[in-house]
C-alpha cells in the first residue's frame, strides 16, 4: 500500500510553484519598455477662413500670424503659455494630467490681419484693430493604460467637448487625442 504523503509537502510543493511563478513575472514585467502608440496629450487647434466654408464648404487654413505670445490657457486659475507650432496653420496646447476642463485664449496683436490660399491665390482678410481676445473652453475624460512598471502608463483623453467660445464658429473635429497632427478643434474666422 503506498504512504500518502503529509499535508504539509503538498503546501510546500504549492508555495514554491507560486513563488517561482511570480519571480517570473516579476522579471518578465521589469524588462525593458517596448514602444507603444502614445496618444500624446496635444490639442490641436486650426484655424479655417469662414467665409470659403459657408459658401463652399470647403476647408482652408487661415495663416493667423500669431507668434508665441498668441495663445494662454487658465488651468485652475493659473495662467500658463503653452504654445507649440504644428505647422503654418496649426497650434497645439497641451491638456493638463490634473484637470479634466480648461480655456484657452487667443490673444492678438494690436493689429491683426489674417491670410489664405484658394484657388491659387492670397487672400488677405480686412485688419482689425485691437480685437477682443477670444476664448474656448474644453472639457474631456481621461483613462489611464498601465504599459509595465519601468514604462509606466499612458494618459488617453478622450469625450473632449467644446463647452464654451466666445468665436462665432467652432466646433470639435476629433473628440480624442491621436499622435499625429490631426486636428481635434476647428475654429472659423
């Protein structure tokens, strides 16, 4: 008749499995970061001439002429100036990890005048003397995808909704950030 070994080798056996399971995981979740798509926190904001979409529908980029100081943006009342250029017609405001709404203001110099091209040629808009600065405000969610341990997480902010602007025409084009220059706000002048 065989001898049934005791409890206690049959816990044993069980906690060495576990421990020699978890040392591999533990190793295998510190190897180094493998790349992954990072959505990036970016706004893109654009600016298209009003005038050509109302009658054509057709979107065309505003050269705005704007420099650095251009653009502010009010994160729990502390004024902060985020500004990056995308490209010519484009700028991108990062979107703050500890809020989940901010407004950003358009602030122009003492003599605006904005330009684009249709149909192979320059236009440029009349000048405007001492416009009032402009204001968008935006709200969005946030979701939080743990990558590993040495690599962290990445933030995904996602449902961006245009809750406020003091623009005649704005609306959002993407309701999440991507990582390429695709824009998430439109905004007509």
């Amino acid at each position: 008749m065989l001898k049934t070994p005791p409890i206690r080798n049959y816990l044993i056996l069980i906690r060495n499995i576990i421990l020699i399971v978890f040392a591999g995981l533990l190793l295998y979740s510190c190897s180094e970061c493998e790349p992954i798509s990072d959505p990036g926190n970016i706004l893109v904001v654009s600016f298209y001439s009003k005038d050509v979409y109302e009658s054509s529908e057709e979107l065309v980029l505003l050269n705005l002429n704007l420099g650095e100081e251009a653009f502010s943006t009010l994160i729990k009342e502390e004024t902060i100036i985020p500004y990056e250029t995308i490209g010519t017609y484009q700028y991108g405001l990062p979107l703050p990890i500890d809020a989940e709404n901010f407004a950003f203001f358009v602030n122009y110099p003492e003599e605006f005048s904005a330009s684009y091209t249709y149909d192979s040629e320059t236009i440029t808009l009349e000048s405007e003397i001492n416009r009032n600065q402009d204001t968008i405000a935006i709200s969005f969610t946030k979701s939080f995808e743990t990558v590993s341990p040495d690599c962290g997480f990445v933030t995904h902010y996602e449902n961006i909704i245009l809750n406020s602007t003091s623009f005649e025409k704005a609306e959002i084009n993407f309701d999440y950030t991507i990582d390429n220059d695709s824009t998430n706000v439109r905004v007509f002048l």
